[in-house]
C-alpha cells in the first residue's frame, strides 16, 4: 500500500515540521541568565554616576562559586572605578580563542528623565524594562550565564573562550576598557576573532525579519571651524563678520552630500533587504544593490538610515561666537561631526569639506583620533554558525551582514588585528529603539532567545563537530 504509507509519511513530516522549535535554553538556565542580568543592571554604571567594578566584581564572585579558578579570572582596568573583567575557559588549544565581549558601562539615566527607576531590572507587560537591558548588559549577563553552563556540562572546546567585560564603550573617553586591555594585556584577550554588540534581530509589524551580523562600521571625524576677526563696535558694522563668514559656510554644507554608494558589505545588506521587502520600495532596495545612482537618491531620501548607510555624512552639532551683544564678533567657530564611510579616507573628508565651505577665512581643523578601522572579513564560520542557529530557531528569517552608523568596541579589535563581529541573536522591533533613551527596554522573549542563539553559535564556532 504504497499510496497510504507516503500520505502517512508526509502527515508525518507536516507534524514534525510545524512543532514549534525551542528557542529558549531549559528553566534553570534561563533563570541563572536573568539573575545575572538583574544584578548587572542594577548596578549603575554609567560614565560619570557610576563605575563598572562592582559589575566586574559580581561577575567574578558568580564564577568562581561556578568553580573557576582565580587564575582564569583577571579584573583590572584604567583606575578603580573602571574595571574590567576577563575570564578564560580552557579548551584543547588546538585553534587559536575566540573572544567574547560585551561593555558593562551604560549611557547616563536620570531618575527623573524616566517612568520609572533606570537601575532597577522590571519585568512588565513582556518587556525587560531597565539602563543597559538592550545595550549592552544583556549580551553581558549571557555570556556569563552560557560560560557557567559550559562548565557545568564538562564542554571542551578545539580554543579557548574568552569573556571579556569592559569600560567606557560609551564614555569614549580616556579609560576604555578594551583600549587598555589592548595595550596593557594583549596576551590576556588575544584571539583569533570576537563576537560583540552591534548586531541584533529585527522584527517588522511583530514578525522575526532579519538577524545581522555587523562586520563594519563607519568611523568618526570632528573638525572645528574657526573664523577669527579683529572685530568692532556693533554700530559701525562691515561686510568682513566672522558669523557671516561660519554661517556662509555652514549653509553650504547643509546643501552638500557626500557621493552615494555601495561596498561589498551595504551592496549584501541592500540586497537582502530588497528581497525580504514586500513594500514599494522593493525594485529599488534591489537596484541599489546593483549600483544604480538613481535607485541610491530616492533610497536616501527614503529614511536616515539607508542615507547614512550610502554615503558619509558630515553635520554641524555645536555653535559658539561673539562676545558681547554690543560688539562685532571677534570669534565664530562650530565643530562638524563626520562618520565616514570605511573606503572613505580622512585626507579625502577635510579636502571635500574645504572646497565645500570655500572660504579661507573659515580655518578647518579636525581633532581627535579617528580610529579609521578595518572591515572584518565575512568569515564563512562565522557566518554559517549564524546562518544555521537562524535557521533552526527561526525558519525563514535571514543573516544580513551589514555596517553600523555608530562606533563600537569593535573597531579597537578590528585595528588590533581581530576581526570582530556584532552578533547577538536579541530581536527589537524597528519602532521600538531605546537604547541610549528613556525607559530602555527589550523583549522577555528576545532576552532568552539571545541566551539560546549565542549557547549555540559559540559551540558551534568553538567545537564544528559538536
Ligand atoms: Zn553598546
């Protein structure tokens, strides 16, 4: 009875297809992630309020009852208030480790600013509410929580894992963590590749859409304009006005924009994105791919993000001038913030942003490192290790390599020379983004999928025959 036994057969096969698939980790792990996670982001951490020692310190104290040994745990950093954590997990040695890593600092919270208490961990309405939930304590706390587990399932991996928890992504200033552990304990964190922050899941109109894995980013240059004049009194004014001069070239560069195109990373994502869109928009994502100019002007034009993902971009964000209300201004000066494409050199930036403001009297200088790194290459074990546990948690949703806007820890890994990649498997709703906001908050569901995805991945990229 051929004919029944395929019917039955494919009934079979439809049952087992539509069991929906574990997405989350067993109770007791799930409930050791949030303990950690609650500890963590009730610990104020932020640049100038708090400090990330007494989360480096907690992290300690949880592995060490776990059964770590005090030699796999190392806590120092920048200054007291600045510490950072790295713990090694022992394998066979017979790859080089792999690094994971995630900040402990937090943007600044004010009590006030909020609905409700920023350094308490609420659970509400199926929202993790909380500084630092999204960005980043929650890849933090997973790390942590999936280590233990390892452990306590006796797994040896073909490298050794490193955790790294670290200082000051936000603060940006003298004491990043990763910074000085570079420079001060290469040996401790050296690896063949890290995982990082940088890359989430979206979910568009309440469905799982995309999972990215960030392998780039655009770096940032600041320039301060300067227009110096030997001023006068205000009733006898001349055309020659240094406020005149800043605002002439400031308006300018409103009108300008930067060249649009496409890298081999923006050219994947606008690919992929122009597949998953259902939307109008759809040809035109796809054309972008190809690299048509025009398809790259109306999909500027269509949101900031793909503007900044097209072209580097250049904007004024701070103003000072004039010295009294009385006087022809002696000083006008701005300073312009610029993320730059990876392809895009410093050299080519200032020179652009002269010709654009053409005026001598505007003096154009840029400061602080720009730190121009990188992009990672798009390992395939990085990117069949996502590609599989996406696949398997969630059946259709996509990994879409792509670049971010903002800076993370990753571009110190990338000029260090460790490829570093943003992925974290926590998926936020494209209308729901609240880091570095008020009443920050991620999804109950999103913050134990995470858990799940990275325990696999790592395994999966730690031990490829597990
Ligand atoms: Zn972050």
């Amino acid at each position: 009875m051929p004919k029944p036994i395929k019917f039955l057969a494919l009934s079979f096969l439809f049952v087992a297809s539509s069991v929906p698939a574990q997405t989350t980790r067993p109770d007791a792990e799930k409930q050791l992630a949030r303990d950690v996670y609650k500890q963590f982001v009730e610990i104020p951490s932020g640049f100038t309020t708090g400090s990330t020692t007494p989360v480096a310190e907690a992290a300690a104290a949880r592995l060490k009852a776990a059964g770590f040994s005090d030699k796999d745990i190392f806590l120092g950093g920048a200054n007291p208030k600045k510490s950072n954590i790295v713990i090694r997990y022992h394998g066979t040695g017979k790859h080089k480790p792999l690094l994971l890593l995630a900040h402990i600092d937090v943007v600044e919270a004010k009590r006030e600013d909020w609905s409700i208490d920023p350094f308490q961990l609420l659970e509400k309405d199926g929202y993790f509410y909380g500084r630092g939930t999204g960005d980043d304590k929650a890849q933090a706390a997973i790390w942590i929580a999936n280590l233990i587990q390892y452990k306590r399932e006796g797994f040896v991996p073909d490298r050794d894992l490193i955790i790294a928890l670290t200082a000051d992504e936000e603060g940006g200033g003298p004491f990043n963590g990763v910074d000085w552990l570079i420079k001060n304990h290469r040996d401790l964190i050296d690896a063949e590749f890290c995982l990082n922050e940088g890359g989430w899941g979206e979910i568009i109109d309440g469905k799982h859409v995309a999972n990215y894995l960030q392998v780039s980013e655009k770096y940032v240059m600041n320039f301060r304009l300067e227009v110096r004049n030997k001023g006068g009194h205000s009733s006898l004014p001349v055309a020659d006005n240094a406020i005149y001069h800043l605002a002439g070239a400031l308006t300018r560069l409103a009108g300008f924009g930067f060249a649009l195109k496409t890298n081999e990373v923006t050219s994947a994502y606008f690919r992929r994105m122009g597949e998953l869109s259902t939307g109008p928009e759809k040809q035109d994502l796809l054309k972008v791919a190809d690299g048509s100019q025009e398809a790259m002007q109306r999909v500027a034009a269509m949101a900031p993000a793909y503007n900044s993902t097209l072209r580097t971009t250049c904007v004024a964000t701070m103003l000072e001038g004039g010295h009294a209300v009385n006087a022809l201004p002696q000083l006008a000066a701005a300073n312009v913030n610029c993320r730059v494409l990876p392809e895009d050199s410093p050299e080519y930036v200032e020179e652009t942003l002269k010709k654009v403001f053409a005026d001598d009297q505007v003096s154009v200088k840029k400061f602080g490192d720009p730190g121009r790194g990188p992009s990672s290459p798009l390992r395939p074990d990085v990117l069949d290790a996502a590609t599989r546990i996406t696949s398997k948690m969630w059946p259709g949703v996509t990994v879409v390599p792509n670049m971010v806007m903002g800076a993370t820890d990753g571009r110190s890994l990338r000029v260090a020379g460790i490829p570093t990649y943003g992925i974290q498997g926590i998926f936020i709703d494209r209308n729901d983004v609240r880091f570095h906001g008020r009443d920050e908050r991620i999804l109950v569901q999103s913050f134990y999928e995470g858990q799940a995805f990275l325990y696999d991945v790592v395994k999966l990229l730690a031990k490829p025959s597990n």
